[in-house]
C-alpha cells in the first residue's frame, strides 16, 4: 500500500510540475529601430514602469499589472495595449513609421495587433474633413458603416476577454459621440474666416534662417500645424506632398509648422531630412501662441489664408480630402 501511494504522489508531482501555471506578471521584451529614447513607458493614468532601452533598440523588463487598458509611451510617440498578467509579449517597430510598424508577437498578440490595426483602420475611414464636409445624411452614414467595420475587426479576434470586448463597444459609441459633436461645432459660422491671421514670428527654417507669416505675403498660404509624434500628422506626408508638387509654381505656399517639444529639435530636422519633406519647414521653438490663437486643441490642423494675410479658411481640408483641390480651384490658385 506504501508503494502504491509513493507512486500516486511521484505521479502527482510529476503532473504538477509539468502543468505550466500562468505567471503572475507580464513579460514585454522587443526590438525598436531608430530609438529615440533611452526607455519605454507604460502608464494608466500614472507611470506604472519604465523600460530601459539599450543603445541597440533592445529592451526585456516584466511588470506586474491588474487586466485592464495601458498606453505605452516611446518618447512623444504613443500606443494603446492591452495586458494582463500571464502576457509573453515581444514588440517591434520602427518609431520612423510608429503607427504602420508597430507589431507584437507572443501570448496577448492578438488583442494588441488588433489595437494597432484599429488605429489605422480609423486614419483610413474616418477622414475627418470629408466627414465634416458632407451633408447631414452622408455624415451619418459614413460614420454608421465606419462604426460597423470597427465591430467587424473586433469580432475577428480570437479569445478576447469579454470585459475588452465591452470596453470597446463602449469606446465605439464614445467615438461616434464625439464626430456627432465635431460635426454640429464645424456647421457653426467660424470665428476666424475673412478675418487678418493671427501671426507667428522668426521660427526656425530648416532650409537656414527664420521665417514670419508677414514674409509670406502676396501668396496664398496653407498651413500645416503638426509634430514629428502625431501618427495622423505623418499619414498626410504623403498627400501633402502630392498636392505641393500639383501647386508647383503657383502662387501659393505649403508652410509645415512644428509644434515639437524643444527636445524634439533633433527628431525634427532628422524627419525633414529623412521623409525628404517639401514646401517650407519650420520649427516653432515650442511657441504655441500661434496655435493657441486659432485655438487649435487638435493636430493635424490645416490654415488656408489669402494674399493679403486675411483667413479664407482655418480648418482646411487636410491633403488627402478631395475638398482641398477644390477650393484652390475654386480660388484660382
């Protein structure tokens, strides 16, 4: 009976330790090309850890969390996941196209992917200026069928905690919420149209010296007010570059204006050199009182104003919206 009972608890603890128990933290380990910090911070509310990040993009730490929503800082640039404890997660990304690269491997990959792809998916359906621009019935069907894809993407991911997926849902209707909001502000006369411009004064040009808004009349000038951490901002890129080389020659300027922080100096003029941005480059030293003069809450922001410094519009549509040609066809320009 002795032998028996030996070989039941041999047994026993055989099976014990080859069960994997869930561990009682998160692992988040990866890779970062072009780093621009020396750490990763994942905070709720308050900083819950700081990841050192080696000279090589590298990075491995453990934390331990309640279940719930994060964002995940890497310098200005920013990222919603989701963890809980149990989580084995290796991340990459490139922090040059920080919303298209970042990517995660491992136990809780599914639910973070989904997060980044939601992220684009939203750059990619919600084109804010078309939505504003649009009558009231187009408004409301674009964003129905928008909210729908959304659902459509969540439904697709495997094993999703039920307290995620109501998170969500609610975070969806939240959104709607806020576009209904934006769009009866936007059908409201604006404070500023036909109105002398607010000014900005000696920012910093890339391509040498400084530039005002006064050094500019006689043109047309369309402003673009962003930073080097707005993944929005950095999905025009592209447009914008396609409608600077279609004006080329008009009498017209594309003035890109950078909000940056001043220790961001560096991560600017390294991206104007790299994404070989057009038209003219300025730095706003962490100046904000130009954008606190349109009381810009909000980038991407796009400021059209006319030859004589007067504002034609300054909530323009952004470069990728088909409304943008349009009113420089409709100007002549």
């Amino acid at each position: 009976m002795k032998k028996l009972a030996c070989v039941l608890l041999v047994a026993i603890a055989f099976v014990s330790c080859n069960k994997e128990e869930k561990k009682d933290y998160v692992t988040l380990s990866g890779k970062i090309t072009n780093p621009t910090s020396d750490s990763l911070v994942v905070a709720q509310n308050a900083i819950i850890k700081s990841i050192k990040v080696n000279p090589d993009g590298s990075f491995s730490d453990t934390l331990n969390v309640a279940s719930g929503n994060y964002v995940l800082f890497d310098g200005q640039e920013q990222a919603n996941v989701y963890l809980e404890n149990g989580y084995d997660l290796r991340l990459t990304m490139d922090t040059n196209e920080f919303d298209e690269t970042i990517k995660f491997e491992g136990i809780g990959e599914d639910v973070n992917n989904y997060l980044a792809e939601k992220v684009l998916l939203q750059e990619r359906l919600l084109d804010y200026d078309d939505l504003m621009a649009s009558s009231k019935t187009e408004f409301e069907n674009k964003l129905n069928s928008s909210i729908e894809e959304f659902k459509s993407l969540l439904t697709a991911v495997p094993s999703v905690d039920a307290a995620f997926v109501k998170n969500e849902n609610i975070s969806f209707g939240m959104l709607k919420e806020k576009l209904k909001l934006e769009y009866s502000k936007n059908s409201k006369p604006s404070l500023f149209n036909g109105k002398a411009a607010p000014k900005f004064n000696d920012y910093e040009n890339y391509a040498g010296g400084s530039t005002s808004l006064d050094d500019l009349k006689g043109k047309y000038v369309y402003i673009d007010l962003w930073a080097t951490w707005c993944g929005p901002c950095k999905a025009e890129i592209p447009a914008l570059k396609r409608v600077e080389k279609a004006y080329h020659g008009k009498n017209i300027a594309f003035v890109s204006i950078s909000l940056d922080s001043p220790n961001a100096y560096d991560k600017w003029k390294s991206m104007v050199k790299e994404k070989e941005l057009t038209g003219v480059q300025l730095y706003a030293k962490g100046d904000q009182k130009f954008a606190r003069d349109f009381k810009v809450n909000t980038i991407p922001r796009f400021i059209l104003i006319d030859p004589n410094g007067i504002v034609v519009n300054d909530n323009a549509p952004r470069p990728s919206s088909k409304q943008l040609t349009k009113i420089f066809d409709r100007l002549e320009i």
